[in-house]
C-alpha cells in the first residue's frame, strides 16, 4: 500500500490539540511509540534528514542507537533480531541513497516474514515534489519490498502513522516503512502514543483439529516436515509426536535444531544441503504433517495428496502446494492434543524399519565426509569440529554461498538455534546476524559462519563489532572462490567468470578493527582457536583456509 497520511498544513506552528496530554515533539513521542511497542535498540546510519531523530534518541536512555558503518548492515541487523526474538526490528536511514542501501536487508524480512519497521528522512516539506538533492519518490521505491509505506506530513498524524505501520509489521510478520520529512521531527504535537494493543493469537475450530487427527490416523507411512519457524514449539513435544506417530521427521530448508539430530527417526534436511536418501522415502509417504513450512524442494513433492499444513500465518496456507488440510494456529497447546489422541495409533514396523534404515545409510555417508583430511582444510571436517566445541545453547548465523551447504549437511544439531536468510538468500548475512544476535542474547555464543565473499561485503562493519563491544566468533571460509557459483557455471558448461576473489589478509583486517583473529592453516590449531575464543571477550575471528571443493550436491549432477 503507498500512500499519504494527511494533507500538510503550515510547517511553521506547532499542532497541540485541546484536551489531550502535553506537547513533544515528534522525535519525542515516535521514540516513545517505539518504546511501548518492546523496541530496544534501533539500527541506522546518520544523515542529515533524519538529525532530529537522532537528536531524540542521544536525549533518552530507554532505546539504544547502533550506528553501523552501511545501511545495508542496519536492515539486515534488524531483520536478524526480529527472526531471533519475534519483535519489531526498527531500522533508520537517510533518505534517497539511505533507502536504496536499506533495501536488501529489507528484502530478507520481507520474504523470510520478519517484523521490520523502517524510517527514513524526507526532503523538508516545502521541497517534496522538486528537484531537491536526494528526493525520490520513496513510497515507490520501496514498494517492492514492503507491505505498507507512507509519507506522513502532519505532527498530528505520526502516532496514527506509526500505529499502523507497527501493526502491519507485527501482525503479519512483514516489513514497513515510513518516510518523515526533515523538518516534522522537531514540531510538536498532544496526540499521546499508542501501547501495543492485545491481539488474541489466531486458532483453528476444535473441529479441525479433529480432521487432522482422523488423517493422522490413517497413515501407514507417515512422515514429518519441519519448517524453521517450528522453532517456537517445545522440540520435545515434537521428539513425542514423532514417536506416537510413527513418521520420519525431515527438516524443510534452514531448520537445523528444532529437533535435536540424535532423535532415532530425524532424518536431516530434506533437498540441497540435505540427506540425499531422504527424498525417495519422502516420496514414498501417505500422509505429510507440514509444521511451519511454506518450502517444498523441487521434485520431491510426495506422491500423496493427504498433506495436513499448520502455520501461524494465514498467507503461508495460500501458497499453492498439496494440501487436503490446512490448519491457522500461532499457539502452541495443540501439539500435546495430537499426541494424547494418538494413545491408541498403530505404528507400522515395516515403515520404521525404512525411517531407521534410512538414517543409518546416511549417517554412513555423513561421517565418512565429516573425518576428510587434508590440507587446506575440507569444509565439512571444518564444520564437524565447530559442532564439537560450541555451545549447545548457542546461535549459529549462516552467511549465504558454499560453506551454508556444507553446514546443512555436516552440522548435527542439539538446541543450537539457527539464522539463515532463508528465501532471499543474500551474501553478507552471516556479520550483521550475528552481532544483532549477541546484543539480543548477551550470555549465549554466537558464531557466524561465512564465506569470504559473503564477509567481503560487509567487511567494514567489523568496527562495529569493536565499537559497541560484541563479542562474537566468525569463522570464515576462505579458498578465494565464489565456490557455489564457480561450481554451477561449470555444470551448465559455463566459463565460471568473475568467480575468483582477490582476499585481504582477513585475519590482519580484523586485528585492525580491534578484533582478535588467527590465520587456521591445520585442525589442531582450528580445535585450539574455537576452544579459546569460547571464552574471550573480544570478537574473534577464524580466517580458515578451506579446500575448494565442489558440494557433493553439485557433484551428483555432473
């Protein structure tokens, strides 16, 4: 939705409505708005549109400014919080080119359901509509990646304004945006913000839940399908579901530890990154439990149309993929009603022997290519030690490119959580997601697996890491190729151009951000660094030089 709050009026006299609360300015009360609503810290780089913002914000204690060194960092950072915790993220930029920076890290939320709240300045009122420096249309401009964008022009309609934007951006998991003009920040108005109202969580009839259970109960070779957003039910409950019904449990792209790896019938991910003797037993189910997923790998639809779907919002049950039931429900009460209605299912052996049988070839496969040796260093040996040392309680953040793939086959998963951008999939994740996380969760590890192309991108904002104290651990992958893209050139009989990197020394760029960091030539002196940096206070980063091989995924296709 684009479009104009209000008619401006003078941007001279001050708006103070009779019979409400005293005047603040705007700056004041969107602070304040922000501050009801459970926003803790807002991520952004200065400008001069948006100096009365941050004026207001060095005046006050309650939110925390994080000035990142790209705007791109900023979004991305507030797109992390909101997946990690479920609140709003808050975002903040210079209008025009601020914006424009603003729009990838937009762009993940977006897709990936992320509540997200951008502002940004405005030209000042009497120059919107001119060829003022910097001005765009930008309700156009952010359109594409946004579920409502406006341009308020009024004091009296901020807190309006905001409440619908937050609001848009909470209830349904999206992004939004607001575009203020320079010189509204500093006017006044009475109209007091506005707390969060309650909002009872959307839940299906009784009735329906009943269906569902009368088609669990006709399965004979049932299985599971995780999606990443399952996170927010009781991973046991899950392991106990699983058990009553007698499925295999696969995980959609990305949901890595929302069951623990050693439950008997978790099977790993199902297509690229995953097990690849899922998908033929996938394929073999009658009756699909689909949790929190809106994803289906391409071509390992299962051959049965009795698929129950449950999601929290209701856009992910329009999307069209097999379904003979679907089920809106955000609560989490529902998942012991199913197992106790199970009491009495008859599991069938011959399907558990498959589900076992299944498991046991790839973790085969899996540990066989976990234990490569070598010099430099095979990814997934790189992958199975960072499994062995870190916190079962920590948050792992996954840049895009290679050493994603190679994290989604290798890693086994205890309580670790994890973010990824899932479906915008945009390098130089990995950073921003990973200080976002330590800040939303200071007593937990957080390590950030990258690539170096990924960390390449966003390679300035290693000073903030330094500047605010952020002491997170990443592990970079650096065989000086954009391996993933090399590689799918080669199997379309492409020349793989523009795929070799020229790397800094990333070890000596980030001992000159402040940080602690070490050049991983062999395993043992990987195990030493990962042990030590567990318990440093400073950032620490791992430059491992990694062997470029192709993903078994890719060579499987050639």
């Amino acid at each position: 939705m684009v479009s104009m709050m209000t008619p401006t009026q003078s941007n001279s006299t001050p708006i103070v409505t009779p019979g409400t609360s005293a005047a603040q300015t705007v700056a004041q009360v969107m602070l304040e708005q922000l501050r009801l609503w459970g926003v803790q810290r807002i991520y952004g780089v200065a400008g001069d549109s948006v100096f009365g913002l941050l004026d207001a914000l060095a005046k006050q204690q309650a939110i925390t400014f994080i000035a990142v060194r790209h705007e791109s960092v900023a979004a991305l950072m507030a797109s992390a919080e909101a997946k990690l915790t479920g609140r709003l993220g808050v975002c903040v930029a210079q209008m025009g080119p601020g914006l424009a920076n603003l729009i990838n890290g937009l762009g993940d939320a977006f897709l990936d359901h992320a509540p997200v709240l951008a502002i940004t300045g405005q030209a000042p009122f009497y120059k919107i509509g001119t060829n003022y420096k910097q001005y765009i249309n930008q309700q156009q401009l952010v359109q594409a990646v946004s579920a409502s964008s406006e341009l308020i022009v009024h004091p009296d309609a901020v807190v309006e304004a905001m409440t619908q934007a937050m609001f848009t951006s909470v209830s349904r998991r999206t992004v939004s945006h607001l575009s203020v003009p320079s010189d509204l920040y500093g006017q006044t108005t009475a109209i007091p913000p506005k707390p969060l109202p309650p909002v009872a969580p959307p839940a299906s009839n009784p009735e329906v839940w009943q269906r569902a259970l009368a088609l669990l109960r006709t399965a004979q070779q049932p299985m599971l399908l995780l999606g990443s957003r399952a996170a927010r039910l009781d991973p046991e409950s899950i392991g106990r579901f699983a058990d009553a019904w007698g499925c295999g449990i696969a995980m959609a792209y990305g949901a890595i530890g929302v069951v623990p790896e050693d439950h008997p019938y978790m099977l790993h991910g199902l297509g690229e990154g995953g097990n690849p003797s899922l998908a033929p037993l996938f394929r073999r189910a009658d009756v699909v439990l689909a949790l929190d997923t809106s994803w289906w790998p391409e071509g390992v639809v299962p051959n049965t149309e009795r698929i129950v779907r449950v999601a929290g919002r209701q856009e992910d049950l329009g999307i069209p993929l097999p379904m003979e039931l679907g089920i809106l429900e955000e609560g989490t009460t529902w998942l012991p009603q199913l197992i106790e209605g199970l009491r009495s299912h008859e599991i069938n052996p011959g399907w558990i022997d498959h589900v076992k049988h299944c498991k046991r070839v790839w973790s085969t496969q899996n540990e066989r290519e976990r234990n490569e040796s070598g010099s430099p260093l095979p990814p997934s040996s790189v992958i199975r030690l960072v499994e062995q040392t870190i916190a079962e309680d920590a948050v792992i953040t996954l840049d895009e490119g290679d050493c994603t793939l190679w994290f989604l086959r290798n890693f086994r998963a205890k309580r670790q959580r994890l973010l990824l951008s899932d479906r915008w999939r945009t390098m130089g994740f990995g950073l921003p997601a990973a200080l976002a996380a330590k800040l939303c969760s200071p007593h937990k590890e957080v390590v950030c697996i990258t690539g170096d192309g990924g960390l390449g991108m966003v390679l300035a904002d290693l000073l903030t890491a330094k500047r605010y104290g952020i002491a997170i651990t990443v592990i970079v992958f650096n065989n000086g190729t954009l391996q993933m893209e090399q590689d799918k050139m080669i199997m379309k009989g492409l020349i793989p151009e523009g795929t070799q990197l020229t790397n800094p020394d990333f070890a000596k760029a980030a001992e000159a951000c402040g940080w602690e960091a070490f050049r991983i030539g062999s395993m043992d002196q990987l195990e030493d660094v990962l042990k030590q940096s567990r318990t440093s206070a400073n950032p620490v980063l791992l430059d491992v030089l990694a062997a470029p091989m192709p993903h078994p995924d890719f060579q499987a296709q050639t």
